[in-house]
C-alpha cells in the first residue's frame, strides 16, 4: 500500500494553484476552507471518515474536497491536483524568465487584516516557497473602507504582529513592514506622518476620483511622488483592462471585482520626471486583471530614467507567482533588471527607503 501523503498540504496547494490561475473564489475557499476544517484532526480521524465516507459531515468540507482527501490518504496524488499541475503556467522567454529570478521580494501584498483573503502567515510560507527572500505587506489605508482599511491603531497593532510572526519565519526571510497608502484628492497620503515614517516600504496608489480632469489628476500626482515618506507609486493609471473576477477571497471581495475601467488622464512625462528627480519607483502591477501601467508608460518612465518595483498586489497566496506577468511585460519594454528595486536584498531596500526619507 502507497505511503499516505499529506491532505491538508494537498488541499492547500491546489488552492494556491487556483488563486495563481485566477479561477474564481468559490472555488479557492472550497479548498481553502477544507483544509481549514480539516486541520485540527487526526490522521487516524481524517483515515476512518475517508472510509466511512462521513468527511462531508464536517462543515467546509465537500465530495470534491473529501475524495481529494481520500486520494491523498491512499498515497495517489489528488486528480484534481494532477490536472492543475498538468495545466499550470505559461512559458516566459529568456529576459522575462532572467528578470524574473532576479527577484527577491513582492513590494505590494495583502493579508487578511484588510481586504486580502489569508493571513499575514500563509502568505509569508507561499512567499518562502516561491523562493522569495522577503515579503512586504501594504494592507490598505483607513479612507479605503471597502477594503477595510488600517486605521493608525490597527497598523500599530500589525507592527507588532509582524514582529512576532517574524521571529518564527524560517531563517533568511522576513515580512518587511508596509503599507499601500491611499493618495488622497490634494495629493496628501492617508496615514500619520509618524507611522509612515516607522515603515520599511510605503506604496501609494490612487483609488478614488479616477476620472478626475488631466490637470487636477496631475497636480495629485506630483504632489504625492514629492512626498518624502512614499517610495512606490502604486497601479498609476487605475485602469481594468479586465472585467474577470480577480480572485480576492477575502471580506473586500465585492469591492475589489475587477471591472473593465479606463486610464486616469494625467500628464505623464510631469509625473515620470518627478519620480526620477524623487527617486521614487513606478511599480509594474501584475494582476492580469490591471496590466497597469501599459507598455507604452512603461517604456516612457524608463526613458525619464525611473526606477521600478514588479509587484503582485497579491490578496492570495497563489497570486504571488503572478510576477511572471509584470517580468513579461518589463520585459518587453527593456527594464533591465539594475532598475528594478526588488532585484535588491531586503537590507538594501530597506536603506534605500530611509535615506530618501
């Protein structure tokens, strides 16, 4: 008889499969949810409902999700699991697969503490498996309500669940402490000037009055990148290009369906001179639904002598692998990869960020 494996991890990775594949988020929290519901029981326990067919009695739990516990038990690689594995990725050519190994970190994820779907720790341990030497977590700003947003208490707070979930991260790697601060309206960022200073990595992003008019929008911009404390300038245009579900599975889930949306009208050659004067990065999001900014600001912001962030926006653990998509596109632009400051090691990012500030 084959060696049992493990269910839960099963379980899990096909979730993190889903999530990096975009398939929509009934699917992932059936899993997800399984293998939570699952967790605490004994493999002696998980063996005898396998056989007597009582695992659907556990709440979370289904026939997809028991017989993939079952094939698990049975030492068979879970048919669903072989289906996705058979199915997964897609090829990058020589510069993006390049780019993409000279990666260390994701600037730009969330957790469940806003509008993310898993907690900081899960997306840390999929960070780790990646191969990532770190991980910054940018949970949302308290203006962006839907998105539950972190008031200055609560980021305090995660301060110091960061720092404890930290000391039981494997050895080389760590969570670098964030925030994706909203832009407000007068270009001023949404959190206390101490806080943000306290931070190893600010991104700001622009999530409301989108279709503000070219010069007010501009204004907003410059104001923001000017900004001593903001090192990123987040998914710049807002666009959509996309009106596929994005995966969240977290309580922000109806507020973050990605709809088809057009760019935000700024000047861009103002606000791209600005970073490279500023030093700050343009990050290259890589949600499939964003694409933001498209090829064309990519290649003028390297033109303007821009540095970049590739990053995810990930609200799942799954959907950190999605940085393939960003090195594609960097990629085709010609970003070389001294440009990109997550080609960096924590400790240099980190002192990056505060000489600028």
């Amino acid at each position: 008889m084959a060696r049992a494996r493990d269910p839960i991890a099963d379980l899990r990775r096909i979730a993190f499969l889903l999530e990096r594949a975009n398939e929509a988020t009934y699917r992932v929290r059936a899993f997800r949810s399984a293998a939570k519901a699952l967790a605490g029981l004994s493999t002696a326990e998980l063996t005898e409902r396998a056989g007597n067919g009582t695992l659907t009695e556990l709440a979370g739990v289904g026939d997809v999700t028991a017989r993939c516990v079952a094939e698990s038990l049975a030492g068979e690689e879970p048919v669903y699991l072989r289906r996705l594995v058979a199915t997964e990725g897609s090829d990058l050519d020589a510069e993006a697969t390049a780019l993409r190994a000279a990666l260390r970190g994701d600037c730009h994820t969330h957790s469940d503490w806003s509008d993310g779907g898993s907690p900081i720790e899960e997306m840390a341990l999929a960070a780790v498996e990646l191969g990532h030497e770190y991980l910054v977590l940018t949970d949302h700003s308290p203006r962006l309500t839907v998105a539950r947003g972190l008031t200055a208490d609560r980021l305090r707070r995660q301060l110091d669940h960061v720092a404890q979930v930290n000391a039981a991260l494997p050895e080389g790697f760590r969570i670098l402490t964030g925030i994706e601060v909203d832009i407000l309206a007068d270009g001023s960022l949404d959190q206390d000037d101490d806080l943000l200073a306290r931070l190893d990595v600010v991104v700001g992003s622009v999530h409301s009055g989108l279709k503000d008019e070219r010069s007010k929008m501009t204004r907003r911009m410059l104001r923001a990148v000017a900004n001593p404390h903001l090192d990123i300038l987040g998914h710049l245009t807002g666009r959509m290009v996309s009106s596929r579900p994005a995966g969240v599975t977290g309580p922000g889930d109806r507020g973050h369906r990605a709809r088809t949306r057009a760019e935000s009208d700024f000047d861009a050659d103002a606000v791209f001179a600005a970073c490279a004067e500023h030093d700050t990065a343009v990050e290259i999001n890589s949600r499939p639904e964003r694409q933001d900014p498209p090829k064309r600001l990519i290649r003028r912001a390297l033109e303007a002598g821009c540095r970049f962030a590739i990053n995810t926006d990930a609200h799942a653990p799954g959907q950190l692998d999605w940085q393939r998509f960003g090195c594609e596109r960097a990629a085709l632009c010609g970003v070389p990869a001294e440009r990109v400051i997550n080609t960096w090691s924590a400790e240099q990012l980190v002192a990056w960020t505060h000489d600028r500030r």
